[in-house]
C-alpha cells in the first residue's frame, strides 16, 4: 500500500473510531465470505463490519484514544463498529460465534471503556433498547390505564342512574296535571 492510501485508511478507521458508540474487534480466521456476508447482514445497518490491517487499526486506536485494543491486534483482523444498538450488535456477533466457532470475539470498547470477550458476552445478554423502552412504557401506562378504567367505570355507573333520574322528572309534571284535573272533578262542598 502507498503511504498516502495508508494516512486515508487510518482516517477511515480513526473516523469509524470517533462515530461509533462501541466496537467489537474478532478474528474471522476460516470464514468463508458467504459467512461473513450473512454476519454483516445479522447485524444490522447501524454497524459496520469491516476487515481490517492491524498496524493501521493501531495507529487509528491511538489516534482516536482508544486503548482497548492494545496487544489484541494479530492475526486477521476485523471490527464491528457500532453506531445504534450496542446491545443488539453485540448479541448479534455472540449469537454468530455460537453457531460458527471459527468467530472469535477478542475485545472491544463501549461508550469509552474497554471491554473483554466476556464483558461482551454479558452485554449481549441484555434486553435490546427497543424492549427495555417497550416495558418502560408499559409501567408508565399502568396508572393511566387503571385511571381510565375507573373514570370509564364511574361514566357507566352514571349512566345507569341517569335514565331512573330522567324519567322521574318527567313523571312528576304529569302527576301535578292530574292532581288539578282531579280538584276540578270533585265537587266542593
């Protein structure tokens, strides 16, 4: 590689760095490339899975002030940079290592902090964002359903008094006209 095609592909990574909430670097040793494609797929468009050169992912870590990948940076190489659900993509990269053996999952960082294969592990095995979002707004909802309930409960309650209530009204004019109707039929004494 030239050395300028080298400085424009540790920007690359130094950028891919900078924008991504996590990564997950892996050896892929013994993939096929049809296994790879389905590993890019699985994860998402949010996440970019590239092969990479490990001097210049080195110099690119350095660059961007990430030291997770310090001594991990052998064999062939290639990162998962993060950029939505850190969650999903890490289960994503679990869930295919567990099926394809020749994935292995060396380290990674997450929002700064460095991470090791177990770290990642456990991070996978959290509920996804949109799930932890969804059971949220379930316990948000609750008391205003409850309320609901109880406001929709007093309406009927109402209603079914409200007719008794409206025919009562209407009884009592036609029992007075029929109270002096009946004082002019008797006679007066």
């Amino acid at each position: 590689m030239a050395t300028s095609q080298k400085e424009i592909s540790v920007e690359e990574i130094t950028a891919d760095f900078k924008e991504s909430s996590a990564a997950v670097l892996t050896e892929y040793r013994g993939l096929t490339v049809a296994q790879l494609k389905t590993l890019r797929r699985s994860l998402g468009a949010e996440t970019k899975y590239t092969v990479v050169k490990n001097t210049l992912t080195g110099i690119a870590a350095k660059a961007a002030g990430i030291d997770a990948f310090d001594g991990q940076l052998t064999g062939p190489t290639a990162i998962a940079f993060i950029k939505g659900d850190a969650v999903a993509a890490a289960k994503g990269l679990t869930d295919f290592a567990k099926d394809n053996d020749k994935l292995i999952i060396k380290a990674g960082f997450f929002e700064g902090q460095a991470m090791d294969a177990a770290e990642i592990a456990a991070l996978a095995a959290l509920e996804s964002r949109e799930h932890q979002l969804a059971r949220v707004a379930g316990v948000l909802q609750a008391p205003a359903s409850a309320a609901a309930r109880i406001i929709d409960a007093l309406r009927l309650k109402l209603e079914e008094g409200a007719p008794a209530a409206a025919e009562t009204p209407a009884e009592a004019p036609a029992a007075e006209e029929a109270a002096p109707a009946a004082e002019e039929a008797t006679p007066e004494a």
